[in-house]
C-alpha cells in the first residue's frame, strides 16, 4: 500500500475534489485519479463515488479513512524515532491563525522557520473565523481565546496580556478613569458581544458593562479608533505594544489589572500524533516567544 496514495485519499476527503487534492500534493488530476484508481485496485473496493460535481466517500470509503491517517500518523512518528533527532520535517505544514495575530507574529518568524527547514512548505490561512482543524485538513491552528473543545491537544506558546488604553488625545478632552466604575462616563469601545469588562481590585472582582458610541468585529479596527480618540478599550499587548512604545496609546487603571484566561495557543487535533512538521512547528515558536514575550 502506497503512502503517497493514502496522503492522497485522506486529502480527497477532505476536499471532495480529486484536482484540487492532488494540487495541494503537487499531483496532476490526471495522476491523482490514477492514484486513487491504484489504491482501490489494491484495495478491492470502491473508495470514492465520482460524479461531474463533486467526489463523495463509499462506505467502504468512510470506514477506511481514520485507519488510513492513523497509517499516516505512525508512519511520521515511525520516521522521527528512527531518525534520532536528525529527521528534517518535510512536506506541506497547513497552518490556521488569527488574521492580526498571525500577520505580525507568526509571518515575520517565518523566514528563519522555513530557513531551518528547506524541505517544508508552509500553507497560511489568516481569518479570525475558528476554523474546523479535520475538516479544513489543517495541521495546526493559532488560537488566543479560551479552548473549549476538548478533542484538540493544546501547547501554549505564548502569554496573552490585555490591557486597559486610550489615546492621549482622548485623555486631554476626559479625565482619565481612577477606579473602574468610572468607565460608566467613558465612551468605551468594544467588540460586538465582549461589552462585560472585568477587573481584579481590593474588594474582590468588579464587573463594567461597557458602553459607547462606536463598536466593531475587528480587533484591529479597535484598536485604530482608540487611537484616533474614540475612546477607551481593551487591547492585547501583542497588537499595541508599538503604540505604547511611540505614544500613540497609554496603558490606564493600571493598578485594576482586567481578568483575562486568553494565551496563544497551538492547537492540534488529539487524534493524531504529533507530525514531526508539527513538532518543528511548535518547539521553534515557543522557543521564539519564550515566557517574555517581546510584546510584554
């Protein structure tokens, strides 16, 4: 049994297109289909039923599939062992991450990355859209919000700090806020749905419910309207910490330090073992960001 053939198959049901999986395997479709005709010769059974539109699983396709990426798993794990330690990861690693996040973190590490491995491909998608890790044939994912699947092993790779700021512009025209409770006066700017501020003080846990003119999806896009003066906002320091550094943002209630469980993550589906591609993948970033973050 070919392994290229099973890598092929697992990502045919994926994507339910015979061309567009064996692109990704850098396959023609005439030597994908070829492919999977082997495999099914091999097999004696029909894996996959092809139409004009679209390419669906056989029962005995279905039932196939998780033996076919436990095949693959073990065959990668099989090639570190054996490997002691020198085994270059290879192939195409598929990587989801937070679209900001993403963009100013992990896209700018990426060229020492794939300096260390010349052998490996990496595909990354940025959107802030939890993405489904299986379902979307993804390797690993970002994540810098609580987890709450539990089906995914997690690795932290870095801490996700948030803080309280408004402009110095916004801050000449308002008094700053000394306590909590005085944000009820302050336009607050927030994302759609995350309007429950929290904060850690003397007496315990304070609760705002945080109201302004102005609200958003983005999160970059709050961050640009605390900067040009709409208000106040929570911010991860990994978004503003250029703008702390220039001026552009202050950090306020310093001493009323929000209550937040967010860190960035590195998620994996718990089905699989850990590719040597994921391995390389996690150990490099979290050595990267370290405990001390250049952002913190």
């Amino acid at each position: 049994m070919n392994i290229e053939h099973l890598k092929l198959f697992i990502r045919i049901a994926t994507t339910h297109n015979i061309s567009l999986a064996g692109s990704e395997l850098r396959l023609s479709p005439a030597v994908a289909s070829a492919h999977i005709n082997k495999l099914e010769d091999g097999l004696g059974v029909r894996l996959i039923h092809r139409t004009t539109r679209k390419v669906s699983l056989t029962e005995e396709g279905k039932a196939f599939l998780p033996y076919a990426e436990d095949v693959i798993s073990s065959v990668e794990a099989a090639r570190t062992s054996v490997g002691a330690g020198n085994f270059l990861p290879i192939g195409t690693l598929r990587v989801a991450a937070p679209a900001s996040f993403g963009r100013m973190h992990i896209l700018p590490a990426l060229t020492d990355f794939l300096a260390l491995y010349p052998d490996l491909n990496v595909d990354l998608k940025l959107s802030d859209t939890i993405v489904d890790l299986v379902e979307g044939g993804f390797d690993i994912a970002i994540r810098n919000s609580q987890l709450k699947d539990s089906s995914l092993i997690a690795r932290k790779l870095a801490p996700d700090t948030r803080i309280l700021c408004a402009s110095p512009d916004y801050l000449k025209k308002n008094p700053a806020p000394v306590t909590p409770q005085d944000l009820n006066s302050h336009q607050c700017i927030t994302l759609m749905g995350l309007d429950d501020w929290a904060f850690q003080t003397p007496k315990g846990q304070v609760h705002i419910k945080a109201k302004g003119n102005f609200r958003t999806d983005n999160g970059e896009a709050v961050r640009d309207a605390c900067i040009n003066g709409l208000g106040i906002t929570i911010n991860s320091r990994w978004s503003i910490y250029n703008h702390l550094k220039n001026g552009e943002l202050v950090q306020i209630l310093e001493d009323y330090p929000l209550i937040s469980h967010a860190d960035i993550w590195a998620v994996y589906p718990s089905s699989r073992l850990l590719a040597p591609k994921v391995r390389a993948f996690i150990d490099y970033f979290t050595e990267h960001f370290g405990d001390n973050p250049y952002w913190e």
